[in-house]
C-alpha cells in the first residue's frame, strides 16, 4: 500500500467515524433541547396579543412567523428580505441535496437543475448580506457576539465550498452518492479522493455539531414558544387558569 493510499485510508477512517458521531450528536442534541422546551411548565397564560382565539387560529400564526416573518417584517423590512431570501434559498439547496440521499432520485430534484447555481449564488449573497448588517449597523454590532460570527462564517463557508465543488472543482458525483449512501446504510466506503468536498464536508458536520447547542436552534425552537403557540382563550375573564407549577 502507497503512502496515498494510506493517508486516504486514514481520512476516510476519520470522516466516517466524525459522520457517526455528528449525526448521532445532531439527532440526541435536538431530541434533548426540545423535551427540554416541551418539559418546560408555564406558570402564567403567555400568549402574545393579537392572538387568535382558537388552537386552529395558533397553528396558523406558528405557521405563518415560520413561514413569511411577518414580525421581522414590521420591525425591520430589509433585515426581513435578506433573512427570507436567506431561509428561501437555503431550504432549495436542502431540497436539491436529496440527490445524495435518494434513489431514485425524485423527479422534482431534477428538475431543480437548471436554477440550482441560482439558487446556490443568492443563499451566499444572503449570508454576506446578513454578516454585513452584523459588522455595518452600530445597533446590530452592539449586540452581536462570537456565536452570532462563527454561525455565518460557517454557514458561509459551507456555501462557498459548495459551489466551488458543483461548478468550478466539480466532484464525482457516483463518488459522493457511493460515500454518502454507504453511510446511511452502515456499509461505509472510502471517501471520495477531492480535497475540496472533504472541506465541505467537513464544515457541514461541524454545523451539525453546534446546530442543536447554538442559536440556530431557533428553527425547531419556535413551534415550542408559547407566546406564539397559545391562543387567546385562555386569558380571557371568567376562565380560570391552572398553573401547572402546582399539579
């Protein structure tokens, strides 16, 4: 065995062992922090007015903060296009993604090929936009920390990265399904030999990594926030409330 072969077996030693873990960190991680936001009891009735009345009118408001922001929106309309545009683009290269994951792959990923440099181009500008609001608002600079940083330069790294491997450095993609594949039904292979998509990679297991411990866990977090989720009802006068400290 070469040298080559050696260090390539050693890398892809690393990154399935890092996968494993990521994954298992990932899924433990999440499941965890959202018992926790579940388990949490609400001494006080915490619907946040206007707030529809019935639970049908709640699940309608959840859906539409997750879906449109319009709270974002009324406070801060280029902060809501960039942070949208943002979430809109990164849930097409999510989708697009599943051609690694699937097979067959479905039709409707296909399809996605023609606009997926596009969309892969507007998820970067919208990170770079986002860190720009970070470092060029004194508001925002104020009360931005390292977290907040680290998050978009990962976020932005894993952009940069993919792109480069798509469309300038292209990786085999019988490499990458064969690899990524391998995993998913626990008969690993070796890593596809292309620096480029181990940094990728690798950059994106590390965002599996912090993703449950961060504040990117806004994402899950927001279907368990009871200003959100708890209709009005429960304030109104002559309905006694039961504080759930007290069962």
């Amino acid at each position: 065995m070469s040298a080559s072969d050696i260090i390539w077996t050693l890398l892809s030693l690393f990154f399935i062992g890092l996968g494993y873990f990521a994954a298992f960190a990932f899924a433990a991680g999440m499941l965890w922090r959202l018992i926790g936001y579940l388990r949490t009891p609400m001494p006080l009735p915490h619907a946040l007015t206007p707030a529809p009345k019935t639970e049908g009118g709640a699940v309608l408001r959840v859906l539409g903060d997750v879906t449109l922001f319009p709270n974002l929106f009324k406070a801060d309309k280029w902060l809501w296009a960039g942070a949208w545009v943002f979430h809109a683009a990164l849930a097409a290269v999510l989708f697009r993604h599943l051609r690694y994951f699937t097979y067959p792959v479905p039709g409707l990923v296909l399809y996605m090929e023609p606009v997926a440099l596009f969309f892969g181009l507007l998820f970067g500008a919208a990170i770079l936009f986002l860190f720009w609001r970070r470092l060029g608002l004194p508001r925002t600079l104020y009360i931005s920390n390292l977290p907040d940083y680290f998050a978009l330069a990962l976020l932005g790294l894993i952009a940069g990265t993919g792109l480069m491997v798509s469309y300038w450095l292209h990786a085999n993609l019988v490499d990458v399904k064969g690899f990524i594949l391998g995993l998913m039904t626990f008969h690993p292979v070796e890593v596809p030999r292309h620096p480029l998509f181990l940094l990728h990679l690798f950059f994106v297991l590390i965002l599996m990594l912090y993703f449950p411990f961060s504040k990117l866990l806004h994402a899950g977090g927001v279907f368990f926030s009871p200003s959100r989720h708890q209709p009005y009802q429960v304030q109104l006068r002559g309905k006694r409330y039961v504080n759930p400290l007290e069962r």
